[in-house]
C-alpha cells in the first residue's frame, strides 16, 4: 500500500492522491466507486481500522448520523 498520512480529522490519506484510505477500501469492498453523499461508517469507531468487516457505506449523512444517535453500531 502507498504512504499515507493524517488528515485533520485523523483519517489516514493516500500521500500521493489525498483518498481517504477507508473509502478507498470501500470502494474496493463494493466493486465500485463511492456515489457522491455516500458516507463511509467504521463500525467500532476506530478511524484507522478500515478493514472490510468494520466498514458500513451508508446513503447519506443524514442516514449515518441516524445510526450514531440510535447507537445501533
């Protein structure tokens, strides 16, 4: 895998694109590229555990937002 860094928020990006690796991983998990709005949800919350299992595409933020304040993940 490529170097990656930190961004602000403390996700992991691709040093040389800027991809955040947990889309990237999404993506790859799907078999497609990410829609625009779709939100990619790490299912333990830790933003550096982007393996296939713990990684939940939902539609929208709206959607995503929704399952953090019913904590159904």
């Amino acid at each position: 895998m490529a170097d990656w860094q930190r961004d602000k928020k403390g996700y992991p990006r691709f040093s040389d694109s800027g991809k955040s690796v947990h889309r990237w991983k999404a993506e790859k998990k799907l078999g497609r590229e990410l829609r625009p709005g779709e939100v990619v949800h790490h299912k333990n919350r830790k933003k550096t555990d982007y393996s296939d299992d713990n990684l939940h595409v939902f539609g929208s933020q709206r959607q995503h937002w929704r399952a953090h304040r019913c904590d159904g993940w």
